[in-house]
C-alpha cells in the first residue's frame, strides 16, 4: 500500500513540473522574455482595399412579353376553303391565312353591280329628258310642271345609283373578309380550325393567335425607392437595361428602358417597367422569366471590398483590417451596394488597407496574424 501511493506521488510530481516547464515556453516550445505564453499568429488571408469605377446598377426578375397579339376571326360566315399556313409558322404582315367560301358574296356583288348599271342607264335617258323638256318650255311648248316632273324623276333615279354604288362597295368589302391575311410581322401559334370547317363572323375560338417577336417587351418591377434615381438616369439620355436568359448560352442582351408605369401599387409597392429589346434572333420568347439589370450610372471612385470581407455583428457591419505589426483591428463600416462579389465602402475603410477576406472566426481585436494574398496557397511547413 505504501508502495503504490508514492507510485502516486512520483506520478502527481512529475505531472507538475511538466505543467511549469509548459508555462514558461510558447507555443513553439521557445521560452517567452516575459514569462506569459505568447500564441502562434493566425493564418489569414487577405485583399487589399481598392478604388476603382462601380456601376449603379438594379437587378430584378422580368417576365418577356409582346408589343402586339391579334386573336384572328372570321368577319363573315362560310366554310374555311383552305388554310395557308400550319402550327407555329412565321408570317408577314398582308400574308394570306385563311380563304373563306366567297360564291355567295361573290353573287351578291354580281347582283348589286346589275342593278347599279340598271340605274346608272335610267339615269342617263331621265337626263336626256330633262333636256328636252328644258328646250320646249322654252319655246313654250311644254308647261314648267312636266318639266319639275322630269327633273325630280332623274334626281330620284340619281339617289338610286348612289345606293347601288353603297352596295357593291359594301359587297366588295364582305368579299375582301373572305380572304383573311395578317395584320402584323409575327409568328402563329396552333391552327384551331383546318380547312373544311365551318366559321361564323367573330366567332370564338379565334381561328389562330399571332404574337409580334421583333422587337418584343420585357416587363418588370422594382420598388417605389428606386424610382427617382430612374427619373433622374431617364433625363440624362435612354437608359440601358440588359436581360441574361436562364439556362441560355449566350450573352446578356441589351435593349433600353421605354416604359414607367404612371402609379405605384401600393398593394406591393412597387412600380411597373418595361424595356424594349430588337429580339432579331428571337431568343426571347414570350412568357419567359429573364434576369434584367439596369445600370443607373457609374460611380467613378468608389472604395470596394470583396463581399467576404464584411461581417455583421450585433453593433453592426464590419470588417477586420490588418494593422502594420500584423494585429487586426474590427472596424465598423457603412456598406453601398454588392455586385460580382464585391461590395462599396461608403466609410470605414480607405483604399490600400488589407482586409481579412477567410479566417474571421477565429480572430479577435488585437491578435496576430499571418496574412497571404487571397486565393495564395498556404506556404510549406518547413519546421522538424
């Protein structure tokens, strides 16, 4: 028993003076000049604080949609003779879509037309009349009555031909329905009724649907604080605005902003945009979400940080600069706006300081660290 508790007591002693030897030597093993402990520094890396030019830019979600879309009808009754075109074909405006049975037009413009020369040669012989009841009455051959006679029975008949004339101008226009041709530069959509089937005027649903593409909208909204920066970019000249596509391979396409909505809704307060793009290869389709951007303006000195350099704390935003003697200092900042990774300074930092981008978590004020430029490799560990 007495064996084993000096056992104990060898243990307990060695232990203690191990645990002194650790108290005065660092975390290298190198004793410290004051006796306390001093702890490695902190490997960190870090990004210098620069200046440079920085786009003022809105980012927002769009959705694309046309300038124009005419739901085609029939103006007339009859049976589709033949149908020009097929699901999803690219029109011209004047182009011929549809051809409706026109004979039964085509007899009443006949008939009008008869008429109209019937008229037109009573006309003609109640004239010659007129003339030569003129001539008698004044030789005193024929008495005025029979002359006022004569004259109302060719202004009557001259009424006629006017009526005839209205309807054969109102035939040739129900035979021109007959021919259905498109209105706008577009593209169809599905052909709801093939030749063969039957249509009345105006009837639903519309034979076909054809959507302008080029040039096409994209509409968008961005809240009311923004708006008078956008009034104020509107006055200094047209406002660029740039859309990318989801899943698209190509780049950005630019248009330019041609809408502002005339109220804000003050349901969501926002308020309604939209721009216009030339769309000539057609790669914005209506009903599509698209990325827009509107750049403002370019701020030409701003201070800017990478975006991993910001941290917000309780008191705030801030950051941890690298002082000369390689200790940090948190330093609160006032932050602008954040694009491509970077973020604006309005104050707190100046340009040329470091800033500590990976690493914050294990920092505190005043404690040292080893820096290397962001993205740098760490250095070999040359220590045996």
């Amino acid at each position: 028993m007495k064996r084993f508790a000096a056992m104990i007591f060898s243990l307990m002693l060695i232990g203690g003076i191990g645990f002194l030897a650790y108290r005065n030597n660092d975390w290298t093993g190198a004793p410290s000049a004051t006796g306390a402990p001093t702890p490695a520094a902190v490997r960190v890396q870090v990004a210098p604080a620069v200046q440079k030019p920085f786009p003022v830019e809105i980012s927002t979600i769009g959705t694309v949609t046309v300038l124009a879309s005419v739901a085609i009808k029939s103006r007339v009754d009859g049976q589709i003779m033949e149908a020009h075109i097929k699901d999803g074909q690219d029109v011209k405006s004047g182009d011929l879509l549809f051809s409706i049975d026109s004979r039964g037009i085509t007899a009443q413009l006949d008939q009008a037309e008869a008429n109209l020369a019937r008229d037109q040669a009573l006309v003609a012989s109640a004239r010659r009349d007129v003339e030569r009841q003129l001539a008698l009455v004044s030789k005193n051959f024929a008495s005025k009555q029979l002359l006022d006679q004569t004259s109302a029975n060719a202004d009557s008949l001259a009424a006629s031909v006017r009526a005839d004339q209205a309807a054969v101008d109102a035939a040739n226009v129900q035979l021109s329905y007959t021919e259905i041709r498109s209105p706008i530069d577009g593209r169809i959509g599905v052909v709801n009724l093939p030749r063969g089937n039957m249509v009345k005027a105006n009837d639903t649903p519309p034979l076909v649907t054809i959507n302008q593409l080029r040039p096409i909208y994209v509409a968008f909204a961005v809240p009311q604080r923004e708006l008078p920066g956008i009034r104020d970019a509107m006055a200094a000249g047209p406002l660029s605005t740039s859309v990318t596509i989801p899943g698209d391979k190509g780049g950005p396409l630019t248009g330019d902003l041609s809408f502002v909505d005339n109220a804000v809704d003050t349901t969501t307060g926002t308020i309604q945009l939209r721009a216009t793009f030339g769309n000539d290869d057609t790669r914005l389709w209506p009903g599509q979400f698209v990325n827009v951007t509107m750049t403002l303006r370019v701020e030409p000195a701003a201070i800017v940080v990478p975006d991993a350099a910001v941290q917000h704390g309780q008191s705030g935003t801030y950051v941890f600069v690298v002082r000369s003697d390689s200790t940090v200092e948190m330093r609160p900042v006032t932050i602008g706006r954040s694009l491509g990774g970077e973020t604006v300074v309005d104050k707190g930092v100046t340009t040329g300081e470091s800033v500590v981008v990976e690493g914050q978590l294990r920092l505190a004020p005043g404690m040292r660290v080893e820096a290397r430029p962001a993205g740098q490799a760490p250095a070999a560990d040359t220590t045996s």
